[in-house]
C-alpha cells in the first residue's frame, strides 16, 4: 500500500535542474524513522495537476492553518470532494490530519519523488 521512498536518480537531479522538481529540507521528526531532521526531498509539483493523490503516497503540503509552514506526511485516505486525510510515520511527533483535519486538494504542493544524494 505504501510507495517506498528511492533515492534520487540522475533522471531526477536532472528534472530538479530543469525546475520539474522542488527540493525540500527535512526539519521535524514526525516522518521518522523514513526521513529525520537535514534529509532532503525531491517534490514532483506537476504530480497532481490532472488525479488525485492515492492513498500511500508521501505529499508535501501546506499547513491548513499556517499557509507558510510545509509539511511532509503520507496519504492515508481520499474523500470523493479530493481533501485528503494525511498522517505522519511517527505518530509521537505528528501533528497531521488528526489535530488539524483534512487538507484540500489546492493546499497539496505535490509528490515526494525521492530522497536527494
């Protein structure tokens, strides 16, 4: 059900070097032990432009409540109007879909593609 994470490609350095990938820094500890405090993201913002997320996927999103600050969580469930419930991996150190409800489809960045080395 969970995609695994890879790590980054030549193929997708070379996307982040034509501006097809966003990369993101890691900062809290609510998807570890997957990703911890420095590791860096690769983020397809292209990857949701015509579906849904499916379940098991890892998003980046925006916080529905403090639109600057971007999470990183996995999707858990799709509503049939496209909110999202999302949840991080350590559940200890989450704040996700369970203290701050459903994210829109609109406030979903794009997809984790991989991790960058």
């Amino acid at each position: 059900m969970f995609e695994e994470l890879k790590d980054s490609s030549y193929w997708e350095l070379l996307l982040l070097l034509l501006g097809r990938r966003w990369r993101f820094r890691v900062k809290g500890l609510s998807m570890s032990p997957l990703l911890k405090p420095g590791d860096e993201i690769l983020v397809n913002p292209g990857a949701y432009r015509n579906r849904l997320p499916y379940p098991g996927e890892m998003v980046v999103a925006r916080h529905p409540y403090q639109t600057k600050l971007r999470l990183v969580k996995r999707v858990v469930l799709v509503l049939e109007d496209g909110c999202c419930f999302l949840k991080g991996e350590n559940l200890a150190e989450s704040t996700d879909s369970r203290s701050f409800g459903l994210v829109a489809p609109e406030q979903i960045l794009g997809k984790v593609t991989s991790r960058f080395r």
